[in-house]
C-alpha cells in the first residue's frame, strides 16, 4: 500500500507557451485549488519555469519542473511530456533552441497561407508574436488574432474554418522524433511521459502500439487521466499500462480559466495509484 499522494497537477500551460496565465497566476491559481505539487509543461520550452525561482507560493505548492515536447511517431505528431528535469541541462536547452527555430519556421508558413487564403495581412505575424508574449508561437496565438481582426467569432470558429486539422494554416513540420524526444528527457534526468494518448485520433490498435514503441524508446509513463477522457478510455489505458508494465500519469492539460470544463488539479482520480510515477518521483 502507497502513501497517499498529494494533491497534485502533472500537465498544466502558461502564457510561456499557448496557456493564458502568466506562470505566477497560474502558481496562485494552484494554491487556492489546494494543489500541494504542480508541474509546470509549457510546450517546447522551460521560460516559465525560469520565472517562478524564488517565488514566495513555492513554500506551499511544490514545483516539479517539467516541459511538454513535440515530436513525431510513424508520421503523427505526438506530445511527451518531460516530468523532475534539469531545467539547466545544455543538451536540453539547445533541443529546446532548435525547436523554438521549427516553431518560428511554422509561423511564418502559417501566416503566408493564412494571407494567401484571401485574411488580411495586417500584421498577423507580428500580432501572433505580442501575443505569444516572447513565448512559443502557436496556432492558439493566430486565432486569438483571427478572433481579434473580426475575422471569425471565436477560437473554435479559428480553428474549424482555418487552423484545424487539414485546414489552410495547418502547417506539417519535421518534428524531432519521439525517440529523440524521450532521450533528451533522460539525459536531463527527467521521466517521459506519453501524454493524453487518445486525443491524437488513432483507433486504439494504434494506440497500443504507439505505447509499445514508447516503452521500448525508454518511456516511463502514460497519461491515463485528463480533462475530457471518458471512464471507458481511462480503464482501456490503465489496463494498457498494467499490461505494458508502465507507470501511469494524470493532469489537466490546464491552458485557461476561460474552459469552464477543465482548471488546474481537475480531473479524474487515477485508479490505481500504486502504478502512478509520483510513487517514484517523491
């Protein structure tokens, strides 16, 4: 029997990448939910982390330094999440240099499709860049943009008209692969974590051997619960990682207050806590 872990988010985002919150308040948001330990995992970049040393809220919640990194499986793009880095890893900091270049790359593609495609100019590029604040630029930015130039109504509306999957400003890009991904995340002494396996839209034959090859690369974890899984595929997961022999792991994919129907340490318990990575993480 496992002691009773803490009150915990392992996957949440800040306005370092495409959350909302400055890491601060996302911090604060955390310790007024009673979140004893969070993981801050920005995508493809730890400036968040950065921000918060020394912060006076970190004598009550715990930070696990993390980091969420795109990569590719079998021509899919999938994300990992690196959980208990070494934020100051050169191996690491130059990985996350080369995909801030892919990032920007991206960018600029996105936008001269998104002009093509008959939106007025006006800046996007420039506008997606205030608004990613210095962080990561990514498609929740040129929305935000859209929504602002009237051009749609909303993100949703972005999103389903011009940057969804197959739209005009769904921009492919070569990504690391997910090999390199978990390795980088080693050589930092971190933990990989499969994140929200069943939001990459495989049939779950696919998932089970995406998950195979995940543990064969040196995985150490898969995500069985966050916002929007359904009992069914949470059950399908836990037994997946049983099955697999891999430890599980949860979080709220946590980007803005304003989704009504996620915040930080909400969602689902994890069913069998005795396989959870904070077992080996604490």
């Amino acid at each position: 029997m496992v002691a009773a872990l803490p009150k915990y988010d392992l996957h949440t985002h800040s306005t370092a990448s495409d959350g909302t919150l400055p890491p601060e308040e996302l911090l604060s948001r955390a310790a007024e939910r009673g979140v004893e330990l969070l993981s801050l995992t920005d995508h493809d970049t730890v400036a968040g982390i950065d921000l918060l040393k020394g912060h006076p809220l970190l004598d009550t919640v715990r930070l696990m330094s993390g980091v969420e990194l795109t990569a590719s499986w079998s021509g899919r793009m999938v994300h990992i999440v690196g959980l208990n880095i070494d934020t100051q890893s050169a191996q690491l900091r130059r990985y996350l240099e080369g995909l801030e270049r892919l990032r920007n790359e991206r960018a600029e593609k996105i936008c001269q499709r998104l002009v093509k495609a008959g939106v007025p100019d006006n800046e996007l590029l420039a506008k997606a860049k205030k608004i990613a604040g210095g962080g990561s630029i990514g498609r929740p930015h040129f929305a935000q943009v859209l929504v602002e130039a009237g051009v749609v109504n909303n993100a949703q509306a972005a999103f389903k008209n011009y940057l969804g999957t197959g739209k005009t400003g769904d921009v492919k890009m070569q990504w690391p692969t997910f090999n390199e991904a978990i390795d980088v995340i080693r050589r930092a002494g971190g933990e990989a974590v499969l994140a929200h396996p069943t939001k990459y839209k495989m049939t779950f034959t696919k998932i089970r051997t995406l998950v195979t090859d995940f543990v064969q690369a040196g995985g150490a974890a898969i995500e069985v619960s966050y916002t929007g899984i359904t009992p069914n595929h949470q059950a399908d997961l836990e037994r997946l990682a049983a099955q697999k022999g891999i430890l599980v792991s949860a979080g709220s994919d946590f980007h803005s207050p304003g989704q009504s129907w996620t915040d930080v340490g909400k969602f689902p318990a994890v069913k069998d806590p005795e396989r959870h990575i904070l077992t080996q993480l604490l």
